[in-house]
C-alpha cells in the first residue's frame, strides 16, 4: 500500500443547529421569536376568554383592544394619562432631588447620619400609602396630595442608595485629593459625585415602578381622574375590559421611563468604561 487512505470529510452534524442558535442570537432573530411568542400568548388567551375560563374573569385581548380605541376615539385616555404623568414625573423629580441633596450632605457628615438614622428608618419602614387619607386631608384630591405621596415613597429609596454610594468610595482617592491640597468643593465634584452616579441611578431606575404604584394608589384612594381612577371606575362598573386596558397603559409607560433611565444611565457612566 503506497499510503494511508485519507480520512473522509463528514458535514458538521451540528450545522442545522449551529444555524438555528446563530438566527436566534441575532436581533432580527430575537425580534421574530419574541413576536412569535407574544402572539401565540394573545391566541391562547383569546381562545380560552369564554371557552375554559368565564370572561368576567379575564376579559379578551380583543375587548381590551375595543375598549382602549373608545377612549382613543373620544379622547378621554390622553385626560387621565397626563393627569398620571404629571402627578408620577413631579413627585419622582421632587422626591429624586431632595433625596440626592440629602443623601450627599449625611454622606459627608457622618455624625449628622448617625444622629437621624433612627428617624430615617422609622420613617423608610412606615407604609406611605399609610399616609395618604392625611395627605388628602392637607392638600385635597386634586394633583398636590398625589405628588406629596409619590415623593415621600421614592424618597427613602434613592436616599439610601445615595447613601451606599458614597460609603462606596474610594478612601485612598479622597486622602490623595485632600493631600493635594483640594478643596471640599473640589473632592465633592471630582471623587463623591462620579462615584456615586451609579448607585443614584440604580435606585432611580428602581423608584420608577414605585412612583407609578404611588401615583395609581392615590388616585385608587381619592381621585377624580388618572390612570388608577380608570381602574377604579371600571372596576366598579364590573368592566374587567376596562381595568385590563387601563393596566395595559400603566405597563406601557412604566417600562418607557424605565427604559430612557437605563439609556440615560449608559450614555451619562460612558466616561467610566
């Protein structure tokens, strides 16, 4: 024999496959299966709605499509989601910007945190929807009490992740500035702030959901417009349609403000990668 018979070339077993995973890796790809898979959801339930379980109880895709285009078609949806918007964003720019302020100066006065931490903490574990019939109370049904109720919910979340943040900094950094020679002034711009940014924005991103909740529950207790006096009205006509779609809208906005938070922290944290 003059030589070894060459080994033959066999197709990779595992083309189709390899295929497949690299169609679901790509955006196109993961477009489609999400699509895919959100349509078969809606398919299932409008088939179930009426057939295994009563409709009372879980209403259909389709009615609740009915139902947002009626509120479209008369207007009446853009009244109720500005009236939402506008207690929600308030409340959440109050409540960021005392939080921040507060959470920079304890940072830097140790012995004023350790004074009022026991006040924070009773204040951060007492329920805020607790205090709504007083926030009613004092400032009526109207905007004011809810922005009040939004503020004081996510307050305590981004003060306390200010407060991590800055107990997070690098000590090495702050002795090299102050040897230096900088100013508090200058330690406070060039080591406290740049540190902290990223826990700020966790636990703005975290207070989002918080403050919608704030927002919906005020207007579910005492309102007479918003997203959560569409729920209450619904709910109280037995319109399950009605609290599906007033549902639906709060989910959609909750994860657009999540969304520009996550795209405003990546863009504003660039300089640290």
């Amino acid at each position: 024999m003059s030589g070894a018979v060459p080994a033959l070339r066999m197709p990779p077993a595992g083309r189709s496959a390899g295929g497949w995973r690299a169609f679901v890796t790509r955006p196109l790809g993961t477009a489609v299966i999400r699509t895919a898979t959100l349509v078969i959801l809606l398919a299932a339930w409008e088939w179930m709605s009426g057939t295994i379980i009563p409709k009372f109880w879980i209403s259909s895709p389709s009615a609740i499509v009915a139902v947002l285009a009626g509120w479209i078609a008369d207007y009446s949806l853009f009244g109720h989601v500005a009236a939402t918007l506008t207690e929600m964003v308030l409340g959440y720019v109050v409540g960021a910007a005392f939080a921040i302020a507060c959470g920079l100066c304890l940072g830097l006065l140790p012995r004023v945190e350790r004074i009022t931490a026991p006040v924070v903490t009773a204040l951060y574990a007492l329920p805020k929807i607790a205090l709504t019939p007083l926030f009613v109370i004092a400032f009526g049904i109207g905007l004011e009490s809810k922005i009040v109720l939004v503020a004081s919910t996510v307050f305590f979340l981004i003060l306390y992740n200010t407060l991590d943040g800055v107990r997070d900094i690098d000590r090495d950094l702050v002795e090299a500035l102050e040897i230096m020679g900088a100013t508090r002034r200058e330690i406070v711009h060039k080591a406290l702030v740049p540190a902290t940014l990223p826990w700020i924005f966790t636990g703005l991103r975290v207070a989002v959901r918080y403050a919608f909740t704030a927002a919906i529950l005020g207007e579910l207790m005492a309102s007479n417009e918003g997203i959560g006096y569409l729920i209450e009205a619904s709910a109280g006509d037995y319109n399950t349609a009605g609290v599906y779609a007033a549902v639906f809208v709060l989910v959609v906005f909750s994860v657009l403000f999540t969304e520009l938070l996550t795209r405003t922290e990546a863009s504003s944290l660039r300089w640290r990668v």
